[in-house]
C-alpha cells in the first residue's frame, strides 16, 4: 500500500510542481476538501479530493481489516481496487459537476443541491461495491463536499492550499488586522484605474447637461462632472446640508447597471433575531414589523417583507426599453451625473432618507468592529429602527464591556469628518479586494454574474462591498449607541457559522438619541411577556408545547371578552357563525393549493394510510359550507365567520412571545358575494374595523394593494374590483395610500396598520378580495335569469332540491370549457410568492380544470371577500396589552374590582359586597388578608383593578361601598350596591348596538 501512495504523490508532483501542496497534503490529509476554487486550482482539487477520499476508504477497510485477519487476501485486494476505481471516477465526475466547457465554477448553494448531483454519480455507476462504499463516504456527516457553512478559500493565482477552515483557524482577533492596509493599497488601484479609463474616454463622455428640479426650475451642468452637491449648494447651503442622498431620473439612456447586490439576509428585520437561537441576551423591545404576523397580516410581509433586500435602496437595473426615461433611483450626493436628468433631493426627515443614513451607520459600525477586533466582516443592513453588523470572530464573544470602545471608535471617524467613496470593480478585481474574507468571497460569487460590475465603498480605511447610496461624510452622524448584541447564524442557516451581531442607532441630534432610549425604556416595560407575567395572564412551555399560549384564568378572561364582544357585532352585522373541522383530509389543502404552496408551514401526519392536515386557515371549510348551502342571488351576500383553532408549524426559532405562535385564533370570516356588493360589503367592514379600533384607541392608516405583475383572472375584472375598493375607500370618507402592485395574485386588498400608543405600527385587520378560490372549488349560485325560469315552471315552488338536475339548462360542455379556460388567460406564468402571514396565504395559480368545475348556464361565481378584524386573537391582546400597558378598560379586564374589608370584623360585609358583584356576572376579588389596608391599596394597584372598593364601619352602617379609581386615584366616591351595579352595567356597555330592547315601530322607517 505503501508503495501505491508513493506512486500517487510522485504523480501529484508531476502534474503540480509545487512541493508546498504536497507537504500541504500530507499534513492535512484527513481534511475534506469543501470548497470550490477557480479554474487554475484544479489540479490542486483533484489531488486532495482524491487523497482524501481514498484515505478515508482505505482507513474504514483497514479497521475491518484488523477485526477480520483471517479473511482471505484477494477478496481484500478486490476491494481496495474497486475503492481506488470508485475515486477515481468520483473526481472525473466531480469534475464534470463543478466546471462548465469554459472551466467556469459552478457554485453550489446547499448541501441539497449536492447530495442530487452524488445521487446521479452513484446511479451511474456500474460497480457495486464501489457504489457502496461512495455512499457511505459521501452520506457521512462530515464528508459533504460543500455546503453553506463552506467557502471558497482560494480567489487569485497567489493562492496556496489554505481552505476555509485554516483560513478561519489563522485568524487572530485583535486591534488593526493587517488585512487594512492590503486592502487600502488594492483599493487605489483600482480607484487609479477607473480614473485613468475616464480621463482616455472624457472628452466623448462630457457633455453639457441640463437638471431639472421639483419646481421646474433648470440648471446646467456637465457630464461625468457635475454633482448633486454641486447643484444643492447653488441653491442654497441649508439644502446642501440637509439633503441625505437625491433621488435621479434621466431623460435619456445612460449606463448605470450594476450587479445587484444583496448584503441582508433573506429575512425580514426583525426576523434576523428570530433565528437567533443561540441569543446572548433576551430582547424584550416588541417585534413590530409586520413579519410578526402568523396570521392575518401582511408580512412584513412586511411590507418589511417588501421584501427585504435591506441595502437595495438603489435599484440600478430601471431602464425602460420602451422609453428614454428611467424609473428614479438614489443617487450620492458626491457622485457626478451621467446626463440630463430630474433631481429631488431627499432629507432624513423621509423613509428613504433614514434607511440610507442608518445604512451609512452601519458602514461606520462595520469599521469600528473591523479596526478593534479584526475578524470577517459579513453583511450590515439598515433596519426599521437602526441597524447592525455581523461580524465572524472564530471563538471570541462581543461583550457589555465592549460596548464604550466601540462607540469612542464610532465617533473617531464621526470626528474626522471622513467622506464615503464610491469605486466601480469587477467581479474580479472585487474577488481580489476581499480575498482575505471568505463570506464577502461567497457573496461576491454568489451574487455577481461573471463580467458584470459592483461597486465598493471606501469610509476611511474601511472598504465594503456595497450598492449604496450613502451619506456625503461620516460628519452628518452626531451621535450612536449599541444597543445590544447577539450571536446569528450567516445566512440565517443553523449550520453555518456563529457570527456576532452588533445592534445600534444614530441620529443628527443627540436630543433625538435621549428620546429614543427613553422609548426602548418604556417599550421594554410594556413588553407584553413582562406585563404578562406580573399579572399572571399566561405562560409558555417551551419544552411540552413550544409557541402555544397556556391561559391562565384572567388571561382566559380577556380572551373570552374579546371573541363575546366581536360575537355580539356579528350579530348586529348580520355575520352567521360556524364551526368547522379542525383537521382535513390533504385532497382538501391540494384542491385549495395550500397544500403546493404552504405545505411546509402545516402539520401533517398519516392516518390509515391516508395524509391529513390540521387547518391553517379556515377558507377551504368555508367553501365546502358555501357550496353546501346551495345558495341563489337572492341570499347573497353570505357572511360566514368562523372562531376555529389554527394551527401552523413555524419554525421554533421564530417563536415570540404572542406575536409568533404555532397555535391561535382569529375573528375570520368570509363574504360571499357579486362583483356588485363588494363595494357595499367593504364599507360595511370598514365602518366595523374604525368602530373597533376606535374603541380601544388606536390610530390607523388604510393602503389599497393594486393588481400585481403576477395575478389571475382578467385585467378587466382587476380593474373594476379595485374601482369598487376604492369608492368604498372614498365613502369611508378615510385618507388611504395606494401600494402599487402589492396585491396578492388572487385579488387586490385594504391593508390597515394601526399605531399603539407608543406609535409602533401593526398589522391586525385585512380586507382581501379573492377570484381564485372560488375556481378552485367551483362555487356558483343561482342567478336571476336561472331563479326566474324556474319560479315559472316550479308550480308548488317547493325547496330547490334538484338544481344540479334541471332539464331546463343543458350543459353544452364545449362552450362552458372555453368559458373556463378565459377566466384563466392571464394566469398562465403567475406564480406567487409564499406570504406566510397573509390570513390566506398563496392558492396554486393552475387549478386542474374538469368537468366538475365548469360554471353551469344560469350559474354565475361568487366573489370571496377574506375579512379580519382583530387577526390572530393572541397577537391583538398582546398590541393591546402594550398600547395600555396593561390598564385594560373595564369591560375587557379581568380584575374589575377589588374589595378590601379596613378590618377582620368587616369580612363578613365585604364577603357580602363580592357575592353580589359575582352574581352580577362582574369580575371582582376579595382580600381579606391581615396585611394593613395600604399595602392591600398598593397590590391592588400593581394588579391593575380597575376599581378598589373599600369597606369599614360607615358603608357597614349605610349599606353602601366606597370606590376608588384606578384612573383617577384623587377622587373617591360612595356609592350604593345598586348604584354600583348600575355603574357596572353601563361600562360594560360598548357594542356599536344595544340589545334586550323594544323600539316601537315606525311605518316610515326602512329597516
């Protein structure tokens, strides 16, 4: 064996001529090798892989060998010939997986793209035992060739056998890494060579140009010359200093596309956190982006959801063959124009504006950790509220004690004024720039077509790989603090490396920064898991029921109140209750789509050999009851609301607290109606969700989602739903927004955020318009002209039991098929994205079109209208918990009253008080403890009762209580039981309509 190896090595060295790599072999044999190289390293790859995939067979059969001595030698000498054939073919094929004609490297992504690639090698090998052995080698668990947690470790011709677990194992965390001062040195380079392109091309590339202005105004400039800066301070120095960024449209083509770069992880904000399961530290700040939702929101969303690429703020890929205007893009301030253009300039006072000047903090922060710890930066995205950088650091952990050299680092380069530069590269010559750091490698890979450009960005000594735009100068930033930090995971992928996460802030003003750290305060107590706690409202079980809520009986109590109190509004608005399954066969979530589409986010299991699923949404049920009740035009529209457990199978990581559960309810309902009572039925749920919200206190904002690029059903249907929304917007006489395109594909939709007393937005209600499931499940009712023909010839105008039978209606299949098939003409390439927190999420866009689900002549198709009000139960009582922080009003509280007796003698008195209040269905408790009449004061305070009633020798003698309020602790006043009662009674009083009343009847009202 020996000599074989021998023979092998003098092989290697011939094709290599390089003795390092051979000594590099030798030394490192035992480790595989996981990452892809460039071209020019593959005699490298191939003589490592095959090195260690032989030892790695050769070393199993060795210790099979020592436990089988007696076995015969030839069959043993078969073997080892058919593990060297075995990884021999192996390396052609990984040859053939990996490099295109061209010897370009195919990147792979997941450890699933791999093991599909292994499985095609190993079926077509013809050799049995050798396939077996390859099987083994390759399903071990540290034997994969390349997954996500691996990079590239070789980039340049420069580049030695060092993979990525040598590279992370040199790595030596401390003050100003020696990689600054190489990168610093490339960067000029590159910076000296794109001027010296422009300067041989500037005399054809100047030109003079005209930029227009907001109010119509025009100034002139040059090409390649002039600034946005430059046009500013001709205006005026307060708008020079003010502006942030501007936002650029050019009137004619100019070449601005950029390889789009995505630095966030493909996560929302906050959801960063989410799969933080190794957190450092507990953060208690209220998750309010809209990715929070499992239920009847919008993820994030999100419009967070929208759809977080975090530093995409500049889109560079916006020219309009169709036209010589671009779509505007942000543009830096100090960066020349390319040619006649529109400017707007944009302070931080905008959207816009904050997210770029929270991402240029980020390229501040990413410096200050890069200078004091070394280590490998990753991504540094602007969130909500501030933003963060990743940072690998091997084994070393960013502490408390970190946090005061940090920020002395941040406001060093904030002090010295430092401008951003920006540099167009290659994808080469960025593979160069960042050779040192395998997740930037892997980014820039990944992300960046072969001969496409990027861009970096130079803030001082620090350099990034960065679309931008960004500030003019770190001087624009006068004051940040860390907020906290945490440990992620790169890409968000539990197997990849453990980075350190570091959160912060800045503003303009350090009033600003004061604020915002009193609001983290606060929000911090108003946490709904803290409150919930003290009040002892509910708990979680991690480990017997992870992200379901056990309520407790005063937790039980809000819950109950709140689905009563939407009970007795449906009763006013004429909604009919109904119970449904809370498990379903999978033909049912197939026939729906949920199934195709959400499947992953559904618990499953088998039963009888049959798969079934618990419910996710209520939809599906509700179309089964539709078509049940055979319905014609006269009964519509049909209110269908449903109160029914849901369950969905989030990922444990993104649990959190009541907003992200895996099991709640929702106040759901469906509205079956025509095209001509969606605009009635919208206002109608408007006038409901203002009523409700108001109710409780909440401000809100209303944006209308149009059709968008993906869709279904007709552009003429499209556009006339969403003329009924809008006129019932208009009649709601509301102020709304239009979100262009963000629509679900099934139907456009009102989306209402409302805002909590801390001015936090959320996600609660929806109002969705859906032309899909109604296809899927070929629901039809009654129209006119069917109900009339058969009202003339039912002489005894009995039950319609035989509607599916009538003579008088034959099917003329081909017509009906091809009036199916148009309802489908737009839908051909419509695929929707997931939209986990959508109350209905995604529907298959290709229902399978059969006989069944033809539309029958005298048969038209409802219209469902999806409709939440309050969304998932569980996540409106914790936005409500926060909004009062945990004041509740008396009608929803569970601790409504108190007694408290001054002394042992009047127990007798004060036990009389409570029974009475219970009887009277209030929710009240007794102390009678001997702690003193203060401190029972004081625990009922902390307990938040509404009401404290105080007894002693004076209500003992006149039969009567003495009520102190919560909200108004000052005043105290006496009052009778009955006059108590009917206190009570009065506050619990709060539905849109009182019942338990008679009205005399008025001949000229309409009812």
């Amino acid at each position: 064996m020996k000599k074989i190896i021998m023979v092998i090595f003098f092989l290697l060295s011939k094709i290599c001529k390089n003795n390092a790599i051979l000594k590099s072999l030798k030394k490192n044999n035992k480790i595989v090798l996981k990452n892809i190289i460039t071209k020019k390293q593959e005699p490298h790859l191939y003589h490592k892989l095959y090195n260690n995939i032989y030892n790695n067979i050769y070393n199993n059969n060795k210790k099979k060998k020592n436990r089988n001595r007696n076995k015969n030698k030839n069959k043993i000498k078969i073997k080892k010939k058919e593990n060297k054939e075995a990884s021999f073919f192996y390396i052609n094929n990984y040859k053939k997986k990996l490099f295109d004609e061209q010897g370009n490297t195919l990147i792979l992504h997941r450890r699933n793209n791999w093991i599909n690639k292994r499985d095609n090698i190993v079926e077509n090998y013809k050799n049995v035992k050798a396939k077996k052995h390859l099987l083994k080698l390759f399903i071990s668990k540290n034997n994969y060739i390349y997954n996500t947690k691996m990079f590239s470790s070789c980039i340049n011709n420069n580049c030695n056998t060092n993979d990525v677990e040598v590279m992370k194992k040199k790595l030596v965390v401390g003050e100003n890494p020696e990689f600054i001062k190489k990168r610093l040195e490339k960067f000029n380079e590159i910076k000296e060579k794109r001027k010296q392109e422009l300067e041989e091309n500037f005399e054809e590339l100047r030109k003079p140009i005209t930029i227009e202005l907001l109010d119509g105004s025009i100034k002139s400039g040059e090409s390649y010359v002039t600034t946005p800066f430059d046009i500013a301070l001709s205006i005026s120095k307060r708008l020079a200093e003010d502006s942030i960024v501007c936002k650029v449209t050019y009137l004619e083509k100019v070449d601005v596309e950029l390889c789009d770069i995505e630095e966030g992880d493909d996560h929302n904000e906050e959801a960063n956190d989410e799969v933080e399961e190794k957190s450092k530290e507990d953060n208690n700040e209220n998750n309010n982006d809209n990715k929070n939702n499992n239920d009847n929101e919008n993820n994030n969303d999100n419009k967070n959801n929208n759809d977080n690429k975090n530093n995409n703020y500049n889109n560079y890929n916006n020219y309009n063959n169709n036209s010589h205007i671009m779509k505007s893009i942000l543009w830096d301030l100090n960066v020349p124009l390319l040619g006649n253009c529109r400017v707007e300039f944009i302070n931080i006072q905008s959207e816009e504006g904050q997210k770029i000047f929270w991402h240029s903090s980020a390229h501040i922060l990413g410096s200050s950790l890069e200078k004091l710890f070394g280590g490998f930066l990753t991504i540094g995205p602007a969130l909500k509220e501030g933003f963060y950088y990743d940072i690998f650091l091997n084994n070393f952990s960013i502490n408390n004690e970190d946090y005061k050299r940090i920020e002395d680092e941040f406001n060093k380069l904030v002090k010295d004024n430092v401008p951003f530069e920006k540099v167009i590269c290659t994808k080469e010559e960025a593979l160069e720039l960042f050779d040192y750091n395998p997740f930037k490698l892997e980014l820039i890979r990944s992300k960046i077509p072969d001969n496409k450009k990027t861009s970096v960005y130079r803030c001082g000594n620090f350099i990034d790989l960065c679309l931008g735009p960004h500030i003019k100068n770190t001087g624009k930033v006068k004051t940040f603090k860390v907020l906290k930090n945490s440990s992620a995971y790169w890409l968000g992928q539990k197997e990849n490396d453990s980075l350190q996460r570091v959160y912060g802030i800045s503003f303009q003003k350090k009033s600003e920064l004061v604020e915002y750290l009193k609001f983290l305060e606060e929000a911090k107590k108003r946490d709904h898991r803290n409150v919930g706690k003290i009040l002892n409202l509910f708990f979680f079980e991690k480990e017997t029921s992870p992200g379901s809520c056990f309520w407790l009986p005063h937790g039980s109590k809000i819950y109950n109140k709140l689905i009563e109190f939407i009970r007795k509004e449906y009763r006013i608005r004429k909604y009919e209750e109904v119970i449904s399954p809370n498990v379903f066969s999978c033909d049912l979530w197939k026939t729906s789509g949920h199934y195709q589409n959400y499947k992953d986010c559904m618990f499953l299991f088998n039963v009888e050999n049959k798969e079934w699923g618990m419910k996710p949404m209520n939809c599906p049920g509700h179309c089964l009851m539709f078509k049940q009740l055979n319905v014609s035009y006269k009964s519509l529209p049909v209110r269908l609301a449903d109160f029914g457990v849901l369950h969905r199978n989030e990922i444990s990581g993104s649990l959190s607290g009541l907003t992200r559960v895996r099991r709640f309810q929702q106040d759901d309902s469906h509205i079956f109606c025509s095209m001509e009572h969606i605009k009635q039925e919208v206002l109608n749920t408007l006038n409901f969700l203002f009523y409700v919200y108001n109710l409780f206190g909440f401000k809100y904002e209303l944006f209308l989602s149009t059709r968008p690029k993906k869709f279904i059903g007709q552009i003429s249907t499209w556009n006339l739903a969403e003329q009924h929304l809008k006129d019932a917007l208009y009649a709601a006489n509301v102020q709304w927004k239009i979100n262009e395109g963000d629509g679900a594909f099934y139907g456009p939709k009102i989306d209402i955020l409302v805002k909590d007393s801390l001015n936090r937005t959320h996600q609660c209600g929806t109002i969705q318009l859906d032309f899909q499931l109604p296809v899927r499940f070929n629901l039809q009712y009654k129209n006119k002209e069917y109900v009339t023909n058969n009202e003339k010839n039912e002489k005894n105008h009995d039950n319609d039991d035989n509607v599916h039978n009538n003579n008088n209606y034959p099917i003329n299949h081909d017509d009906l098929h091809n009036n199916e098939k148009k309802e489908f003409k737009d839908s051909q390439n419509h695929n929707e994205d997931k939209e986990h927190n959508n109350i209905h999420d995604n529907h298959s866009l290709k229902p399978n079109i059969n006989e069944e689900g033809l539309l029958k002549k005298g048969f038209e198709r409802p219209i469902i209208i999806h409709r939440a009000i309050l969304g998932s139960v569980e996540r409106f009582v914790a936005i409500l918990i926060e909004h009062t922080a945990g004041k509740l009003p008396f009608w929803l509280s569970p601790r409504q009253a108190i007694v408290l007796p001054i002394g042992d003698k009047y127990n007798d008195y004060a036990n009389y008080v409570y029974e009475t209040l219970h009887n009277n269905m209030f929710d009240v408790d007794l102390d009678t403890s001997v702690n003193t009449l203060n401190k029972k004061i004081r625990e009922a305070q902390l307990k938040q009762f509404n009401y404290i009633l105080v007894v002693g020798e004076k209500e003992l003698t006149t039969n009567t209580v003495t009520l102190r309020d919560r909200d108004d602790q000052n005043n105290q006043h006496v009052y009778t039981i009955q006059e108590l009662i009917n206190k009570f009674n009065k506050l619990l009083d709060v539905n849109s309509k009182k019942f338990n009343q008679i009205k005399e009847f008025n001949s000229n009202q309409t009812i």
